[in-house]
C-alpha cells in the first residue's frame, strides 16, 4: 500500500516541484495510529529556503486534498534532504558514486543487513540493478530490488 500511495503522491507533486524551480528526491509515507505522515524532501541548486517548503507545503495540500489521495487524517512535511540526505531514485545511486553511504536489505546478503562503506557504482547485470559497495575492501553486490532504505553517510564524496 505504501509504495503505491509514494508513487501516486510522486506523480502529483513533481510537476508542482518542478514549476517551483526544485525536484522530488524522495516520497516516505507512515502509517500511523490516527493519521498518515507524508514526508517529502527537495532539493535545488543552492538548496531549500523554509519559504521555497512552506510554498510547496500549500499547493500540495490542496493538490492532495482536491485528488482525494490520503483517506483521512494526514501531515505534510516538506523539507530539504539534509546531510545525510535519502538515495532512492536510480539518479541518486548514478550521482552519488564514490560516496560514503548507509544500505540496509530486507533479506541478508553474505550475512549482513546494514551496509555502511562507499558505493563504487550502480550498474545492470542480468537484467537486474545493482549497488556495488566497498566495504573495508570487501566488494559487496546488493540487489536494487533488496534495498528497504539508502541514504549518505556524510556530506562529502572521497
């Protein structure tokens, strides 16, 4: 369910981004008690202002709300992705080689759940994407398809 309400709210907030000068680096939807948290973080060349947020903050909602999207209660959050910014579009993979970046699996790959070391590149092979990772010189191949949750380590590259 999740993942098809991120896409559906991706869909109709990009365009909106994207005519405010910024784009949609990532969509988290949280299912909680009484209502849902709909996060979702920007970025633009010299970063995002708390206006360029509370502007996209507004026309969301009611883009949202004239969609009937979100059954029922729900919180918009808008912020920038921060340092430790989320990597969840193939772009981001491609953009942040050679990066120092947190993967965590849904299924172990050679024993491990959560990788923390530099991502050497994102390639296909055999059809399938992949996150080729340096881990204390350990060459790890993670899977698109397993990872749950990726984003920096630091703000910096190598």
């Amino acid at each position: 369910m999740n993942i098809d309400l991120e896409e559906k709210i991706r869909q109709l907030a990009e365009p909106v981004i994207v005519s405010e000068g910024m784009e949609l680096i990532h969509v988290e939807c949280v299912k909680m008690q009484t209502r849902w948290i709909i996060r979702l973080y920007l970025d633009k060349e010299n970063g995002v202002t708390l206006d360029d947020c509370g502007a996209v903050s507004n026309q969301l909602g009611d883009v949202f709300d004239i969609n009937d999207l979100i059954k029922g209660a729900y919180t918009l959050e808008v912020s920038s992705p921060g340092f430790d910014r989320p990597i969840s579009r193939d772009l981001d993979f491609i953009k942040y080689k050679n990066s120092r970046i947190n993967i965590k699996t849904g299924v172990k790959i050679e024993g491990i759940k959560n990788f923390h070391g530099i991502l050497l590149d994102y390639i296909e092979e055999e059809g399938k994407k992949m996150a080729l990772m340096d881990i204390s010189g350990k060459i790890y191949r993670i899977p698109r398809k397993d990872i749950v949750k990726a984003n920096l380590a630091d703000a910096g590259k190598i």
